[in-house]
C-alpha cells in the first residue's frame, strides 16, 4: 500500500441568513452562526447529482434529528438506496464529535464501506475571536474498505487492450479486488459575519492517507 500525502487549501464566500450576535457558550445554540459546525439543530435537505458518465443521476435526502442542545442524529439515504451514511453528534463543554458510517455501491460494481470520526472546537470558548473571526481547529479520521474491479493482466483478455472502453466484467477479464484505505486531517475552519444576511466563510486543512 503507497501513503500519499497532500495539502488542500480552500476559501468560500456565500450568503446564508444568520445571527449576528457573537457566541460565547458552546450550549447556545440560538446566538450560533448558521453555518457553525457546533451548532446542534434539527433539519432536513434534498439534492440532486448526475454522473454523465456513468449515467448514474440520484435524488439524496439528508437530515439531522436533534434530542436535545447536545445530541442529534444525521441521515442520508439516495434514491435508489446505493448511496447511504448514518451518524450523529455530540456536544461536549469543549467541543463537538462527529461519528458517522456508510456505504457506497458503484455503477460499475464496486463497494466502499467508510467509517469516519472529527472533531470541532469553537477557540471563541477560550476568548479567542479576533475582529468578530470565530475559529474553529478541526481535526478527523476516515477509514475506508471495499472491493473494486481490476484487470486480470492477461493477454487475451478485452480489458488488456490499451483501447478497452467496456464495461468491468468477468467476461472482459475483470475480477473484483479487495480494496482498503484511511486518510487522517487537521486544520482550521472559519467564520466571519459581514451583515445579518452575508457570512465569510474558509477554511484551511493538511491531510494524509493510503
């Protein structure tokens, strides 16, 4: 197994409808931003995605159950049930902890399962918030493991062929293969409000994996 690493650095800008009033106690989830990962709701989400290639569109439905200003429970689940994730959170004085498992089934037959864990800790808790920026350090770990299609490498088999544009079954030499991997991140998420309607978002990571 190869370790890659890599370095992803993005910034967001959008709108979204928010309060403005700082938050200083992590259980307070009326004065929280929107957008703040520690922020323990209830809601619900539908999206659409389409791979062209693949000819694979789903409609998703996602949603979070709060129990209580601590605890809640993500779902999401597509159409056609290929594609599902289970999960929750849980509010603790210093931070929130997010659990969730899952699996995937692709149309050309392979499968991941995935299992994940993280963690956000609001740094406005200790004091910290320079010039109304709320920081959040991040830091989480994926475990991933499946089976998916390989070429046998023989000769006379279709998938050998530097042209083969088939599809990934036995009959073209395909075999499907055990697969594993993890990946492990930290960084750093932020908020900043400009007005009630309009939030600056970013956030800047380092992340390793197999």
């Amino acid at each position: 197994m190869k370790t890659a690493p890599f370095i992803s650095i993005a910034t967001l800008v959008f709108a979204s409808a928010v309060h403005a009033a700082p938050n200083s106690d992590i259980k307070d989830n009326e004065s929280k931003l929107a957008d703040d990962p520690t922020k323990v709701v209830t809601k619900v989400g539908v999206s659409y995605a389409n791979n062209y290639d693949f000819d694979d569109s789903n409609v998703s439905l996602s949603g979070s159950l709060a129990f209580d200003p601590a605890r809640k429970i993500n779902v999401r689940l597509n159409s056609d049930a290929s594609e599902w994730r289970v999960g929750g959170s849980w509010l603790f004085p210093v931070g929130i902890l997010n659990f969730n498992f899952g699996k995937n089934e692709y149309t050309n037959g392979a499968t991941q399962t995935n299992y994940s864990v993280g963690t956000f800790i609001p740094m406005s808790l200790f004091g910290i918030e320079p010039l109304g920026l709320q920081l959040f350090p991040m830091a989480g770990y994926t475990y991933n493991d499946g089976e998916s299609p390989r070429c046998d490498g023989n000769s006379a088999s279709a998938c050998s062929d530097v042209n083969f544009v088939g599809t990934p079954s036995a009959e073209n030499g395909f075999y499907m293969a055990d697969s594993a991997g993890s990946s492990g991140y930290v960084g750093a998420f932020g908020l900043k409000p400009l007005s009630q309607e309009v939030t600056l978002m970013g956030f800047a990571a380092g992340t390793y994996g197999s």
